[in-house]
C-alpha cells in the first residue's frame, strides 16, 4: 500500500503570481535533503488552486511516516527562511493511504 505526504503551502499574492518560479526555489532549497533520506519514495507533484491561487498542494510518496517525521528534522530549519520569504503562514501536512479502490471499469 502507498503512503501518500499532502502538504499545503499557502503563498503571498506576490508568490502566488508566481508560483511556478516561487515553488521551484523552495523545491530546489529542500529537495537535495528529502531525495536523500532513505524515506523518499518519489517525485512531488505540485497542484494550484484555482479557486485559491495563493493555496498550492504537494503530493508525493514517502515510506513511513516515522521517516517522515524525521525527515522533518533536518527539514524544518531549511523550511522556516522560506515560509517567512514566500508564505503567509505555516505550511501544512497531512499524511494518507491509498485506497485499494478499483478504477478500471468497462461502462460502454
């Protein structure tokens, strides 16, 4: 079963107007660290809001959320420059699972 990290990053207006470049920086800052924990399990994909554009979601695979709390270690002091640079607020994570939920269907 994957174990899926959904963590939300809520930027200025001004990082929002780019947020291509402003989640690139931040990707570029941590991803060295995350990519080489034993714990990573994968790239990110990174999501918009289009309702909220200031509202941009990462979901990516990790092993275990005991790695990624320790991940979160090393993470966090990379983090905080950031958060204060580009966001209005802390960032927010949330960890799921995948459902075994069947997809395929013939419906014609």
């Amino acid at each position: 079963m994957s174990f899926t990290i959904v963590e939300t990053w809520y930027l200025t207006d001004e990082a929002a107007r780019q947020a291509t470049r402003t989640m690139q920086i931040i990707d570029d800052a941590i991803g060295e660290n995350a990519h080489g924990h034993p714990g990573w399990n994968g790239h990110a994909t990174f999501l918009q809001d289009e309702k909220e554009p200031n509202v941009v979601t990462w979901v990516y695979p990790w092993r275990s959320a005991e790695d990624h709390a320790d991940l979160l270690k090393t993470e966090e002091p990379i983090v905080q420059p950031l958060i204060a640079q580009y966001c209005t607020r802390p960032r927010t994570i949330r960890y799921a699972a995948e459902l075994p939920v069947e997809v395929e269907h013939d419906h014609h």
